[in-house]
C-alpha cells in the first residue's frame, strides 16, 4: 500500500479535527522537512549595509530586561534591527528543558550548513539567534535559549566545519517574542539565522 504524501496527511488530519498540538508537530515536521538548502540561502542573501550589532552588548541588554517585570504584551523588540536584515527561521527540536539537539534536527543543521557554503554567502557571517515562548521565569528562559544557540553555534563549527569566524550565537529567551499577544504559542520558540555582515 502506497503511503500518503505529508501534505496529504495534514489534509486529513486538519478535517478529522486532530488536537491543534498533534496537528502543529505534524506541520513543523513537514516544513522542516520540506526546506531546501536554496530556500535558506535566498533568505540570507541581499546584505546592503553592516549593522552595528555587538553580540555581547546584545546579551546584556537581554539579561537586564529579563530581570524587570514588564508584561510580554508590552515589550517592544529588544533588537529591532534584527527585523531588518536578511534572515531565514528555523525549528530545531532540543530534549525537554536541554540544549540537547535531537537527532532528527541534524538534517536541519545540515541543510544550514549547506547554505552557509553557497556561493554568495560564503564572505559572510551569521547570528545564530534563539528564542523561547513566555512561560516559565524569564532568566530561566534567557539562559535556556543562549545555551540552545550556543549548540547550534558548536554543531555548525564542529559537525559541519563552519569557520568560527563566520557564526556568533545570542539567546534572547521570551524577550523579542514573534507573537506577543500569544506569549505561550509554539511560534514563539524557534531559532534565526541571520546576515550580520561580511567577514574583514
């Protein structure tokens, strides 16, 4: 018996009422599935002009907001220039509460990799930036996401010979949280890889 194509099962899953979790984990594992070395590529590409972006001011800023007690709803981005710069989003899968990456995020890894040594990007460097949802306590959160950025910094230099000059990592816990008025939702957690500049 042939076996269905994924998007064919979320269809089916979607119109039988599937819990709307189970039919999340469905749709990240297609997409993630379905990205392309060229996909990731094109979003990295189109750098105009260096940002000014200092990785460890950016880590002190977080960590110092992080200790106030400012509501997700009103918090305005705390690096808005990210916003701006070409960048492609990620969902790496890591053991619950660990910076443990899962196997079956390697072919993710492997796929950013791969981008990483097109071409065009090649004079480039990269943010690896990661993000949690609002629960839980927000320093928590914070370090949480630096260690989590931090593997997928070391897994790029280390697995897939990525320069080090060429990947920085930072931890933004809830602080810059995709979606706000949902500080709880999945898309809140994911990872950016972003074009900070041309290597000097």
């Amino acid at each position: 018996m042939r076996s269905m194509p994924m998007k064919t099962i979320l269809v089916v899953a979607a119109l039988a009422g599937v819990a709307p979790a189970t039919f999340a984990a469905l749709h990240s594992a297609y997409a993630q599935s379905a990205l392309s070395t060229n996909d990731i590529a094109d979003g990295l590409k189109g750098l105009e002009t260096t940002p000014n972006i200092n990785v460890a001011t950016l880590r002190q800023q977080a960590l110092a907001r992080a200790k106030t007690q400012s509501s997700a709803l009103n918090r305005p981005p705390i690096a808005e220039q990210l916003f701006k710069l070409p960048q492609f989003t990620v969902e790496i899968q890591f053991n619950l509460d660990s910076a443990i990456i899962r196997h079956e995020s390697y072919r993710t890894l492997g796929r950013i990799a791969d981008a990483l040594y097109h071409p065009t990007l090649l004079d480039y460097k990269f943010l690896v930036v990661g993000h949690t949802d609002a629960t839980g306590k927000r320093e928590y959160n914070l370090n949480l996401s630096q260690k989590r950025a931090d593997a997928i910094q070391e897994a790029l230099i280390t697995t897939f010979k990525i320069s080090p000059q060429r990947v920085q990592a930072v931890g933004l816990g809830e602080e810059q949280l995709q979606d706000p008025a949902n500080p709880a939702a999945a898309v809140n957690r994911r990872v950016q890889i972003v074009t900070i500049g041309k290597i000097k």
